[in-house]
C-alpha cells in the first residue's frame, strides 16, 4: 500500500506549466478511514492518499479488527471498502511519522474499553501528546506516556467515557477531532471550544455519514463545536470520495506565481478553512482563479490556476495562519520572489511539527542562499531575492523537502536534495507531476 520516494535527488531550475491532479487530501482520507470503521456494513472509499500517513491508519485499524481492503488506482489513488467494528487492538499500533494517525486514533480507542499502546517513528516520538492527553483524560480514559507522559510511546486504556466541554487552548483540528471521537462514545454531549476556528472536516465528515455536528463561530472567533454520542447506533454512508490536497497544490501554485509558468491544480478541496494559500497569494498580490467543481463528501471542489505574478508583500497572523499553517513553508519562497518580503507571526505550532519546522525552514532557505530571520512564532523573508545553488537536508520533513524542490525550480542553479524519501509521507508522485508539468530532477540516491 506505501509508495516509497528516492532519498537524494537533484532538481534542476526551469519552466512548469499545465494541469495537475495532486493526491487525495490526507486529513480527510484518515477521518474517510477511520469514520468508515465506526460502521457496521462496508463503506465504500476512493480517492485516499497514497503516503505512508494514510497506509499507517489503514494498518492501524486492520490490528483493532477492521475489514479495510484497499488498492490502487490508475490515477495514483487508493480506493476500496472498509467495515467495522473497532475493537481492542491485537498489537501496538505504529503510526510511523503520521502524528494525524497518532492523535485521532488516539481519541477512537479512548472510547473502547482496552488497552492500547501507539507508537511511530522517532521523528513522531519526539512530539508532544499532552495537548490529546489533558482532555482525553478529563473523559475519564486513563492514559500514560515516555517522557514523563508527554512523548509517544501513548498508552490508553479507554471505554466508560463522560462527555465533555473542553477549552482549548490552541486552534487545533487534530486536537478538536480527537475530542469528538472520543465523544461518539461518550454517555453524553462533549464539548470543544477554541481561540478560532480551526478545519471542519471531522464535522463535515460526520454529517456525510448521518451524524450532524452542532457548530458555531461567535463574533470575536471563537468556535464552539458539539457532537452527541453515538449511543447503540452506528455511523452510515455508501460512499466517500476525498477531494485532492491543497496543500500539496500550494508548491505548485508558488512556482506558478513566482514566475515558473501558468499551473492549474484539478479537483482541489476548496473548504474554505482549507484555502489559506490562496487568501496568503491574494495578500501577495496574486490573481488566483478558483472555478467551482461541485463537491464530494460533504467537501466543496475547485480548480485553482495561477499564472506568473509581480508579488508585493504581505504580512500573516491569525486566522489566516491557522489556515495556511502546512503551506507557511513554501510561501516564504513567494515572499523571498516578492518586492516587499513576507513576515509570519502567530505561527508557533510549526516549531512542533514533523521537526521545528521553522528552524528546519530557514536552514534549508539559507542553504540556497535566501535570506531569512527566525522568529519565536514565524519567520521574516526579505524580497527581492531569488533561490540559488545548494545542497538542503530536509530532517525527515516533507513540506521542507518539496520547498527545497520548488527552490531548485525557481532558482538560477540545480539544488540538492537529501532526506527527500520524506515526501513518501503525503505526496510520493512529486517528482513524477514535477516531469508532467515540464520539470527535471536526477534521482542520486
């Protein structure tokens, strides 16, 4: 089921332009799983995201008893039937660098009376799991950690859970859907309040699948979200299709304004706390087409084009870096390209991702010769700079190792690559959409 990315490769400056069909959004193909498992009859699924991510939750729910029975497609997709129902699990659950699969399997088994233990690579091991930990235990399951409880190896034993009003202190999807999978078998409503809004697929899933979602945002941002438990029902749906990632279009749609030729990415999630890049463009001075595509499971579609651009400049906080929080990376490069620069603040959820994403950022920036200012919270990237020559490591992080390659493309010299085998994580047929749409790369490793 994994598809597997070269560890070293060297891209080379040129021109891209076309269409292209990026991969399933992985947010939503772990929530089409793990949703489909709450069902007692096969749920239909196509459109998942081939990266390890999505293999890893597969695998996970397969050991909790799950019939999940997936194989690709000739578009480059998963697709298959999954049933439940969830049980204890039969064997450690490893999530490999998924902390997705981590924290919202981590909310399924906090309602099913067992133990279970959930692990993953050591790049996940050094994450944190408090913020899952604290609320999950305020339901009344019991759980404990490495680290003094606050890094994976999580142990839970769950079942017999309360529901719930949690106050959340950061705007979180992983941390709000965890929650309210664990309130699906709770013995009443659980409750999930946030600084701001964060994405609704968890919610928008569970009304595909007959179970609305009580959501509302106030005046001052704050979103209040409330699921009632499932009780003796079980969730249904015949089919769910996930639209294609966004975030993975966002490389492609910074090459095509900073200059690299005229790109359109087909059949895009346009849920509209999904469409960050494209309001952080649009502040960049960019002219983004979104044409409508209808919608599939509950999610919005569109195409998004994007052709060349005189960017100016722009500076990001709030809202819209809860929203464009994964594309924060390769938007520097718009912002290196623009006349002005680009400063990010109230981004410091990025210092915890699949590495300090930020410090890992501005390293592989200044390796091809960009200049940047790291912040506490964000970064600063002065204009009028273009990508040269280099060689970037990417420390096992997927959205930093696409970067460096959209920075080769962009630059005046090829740009080397190492740990490159991370984009396997959510996007393993870059390289081949990079030749599509007119790109070269060398396969060194």
């Amino acid at each position: 089921m994994t598809t597997t990315a070269p560890d070293r490769v060297r891209i080379h400056p040129g021109q891209l332009h076309g269409e292209v069909a990026v991969p399933g959004d992985k947010s939503l193909s772990h929530r089409a799983l793990l949703l489909s498992a709450f069902a007692d009859r096969p749920v239909r699924v196509g459109g998942l995201a081939p990266s390890g991510d999505v293999a890893a939750t597969a695998a996970a729910l397969t050991t909790m008893g799950a019939q999940v029975d997936l194989a690709p497609q000739a578009d480059g997709s998963l697709a298959g039937s999954v049933r439940g129902p969830l049980g204890e699990a039969r064997d450690v659950l490893d999530c490999g660098n998924s902390g997705t699969s981590l924290r919202l399997l981590a909310g399924v088994v906090a309602g099913i009376d067992g133990l279970t233990v959930l692990t993953g690579d050591a790049s996940l091991r050094s994450r944190p799991v408090d913020r899952i930990a604290v609320p999950l235990r305020a339901m009344g399951a019991r759980l404990d950690a490495a680290a003094g409880g606050h890094r994976p190896p999580l142990v839970v034993r769950g079942g017999h859970l309360t529901g719930t009003s949690y106050l959340s202190p950061v705007a979180s999807a992983q941390i709000k859907s965890a929650i309210l999978l664990a309130g699906l078998r709770a013995d009443g409503p659980t409750t999930v309040t946030s600084p701001l809004p964060s994405r609704d697929h968890t919610e928008r899933m569970l009304a595909h699948f007959g179970h609305p979602v009580q959501r509302e945002v106030y005046r001052d941002g704050t979103e209040v979200v409330t699921v009632d438990p499932l009780g003796d029902r079980t969730l249904a749906a015949d089919e769910v299709v996930v639209a294609r990632d966004p975030s993975s279009a966002a490389f492609w749609l910074v090459a095509a304004a900073c200059g690299a030729g005229t790109i359109t990415a087909t059949g895009v999630c346009a849920n509209p706390l999904r469409l960050g890049v494209v309001a952080a463009l649009r502040r960049l001075g960019v002219e983004v087409a979104v044409t409508d595509q209808g919608e599939t499971a509950g999610e919005p579609l569109a195409d998004l084009t994007v052709a060349p651009t005189a960017l100016t400049g722009a500076s990001l906080q709030g809202q819209l870096v809860v929203d464009a929080l994964d594309e924060l990376p390769v938007l520097a490069l718009a912002g290196a390209c623009s006349a002005d620069g680009l400063e990010v603040h109230d981004a410091a959820e990025l210092r915890v991702k699949e590495s300090d994403r930020i410090a890992v950022l501005a390293a592989a920036l200044r390796a091809v010769g960009l200049e940047v200012e790291e912040r506490p919270d964000g970064y600063r990237v002065p204009g009028g700079q273009r990508p040269g020559p280099g060689t970037v490591e990417a420390h096992g992080d997927h959205r930093i190792a696409m970067t460096a390659a959209i920075a080769a493309v962009l630059g005046t010299g090829p740009v080397e690559i190492g740990g490159f085998g991370a984009v396997a994580t959510s996007y393993p047929s870059f390289l081949d959409d990079l030749a599509r749409l007119g790109g070269r790369a060398e396969v060194l490793a």
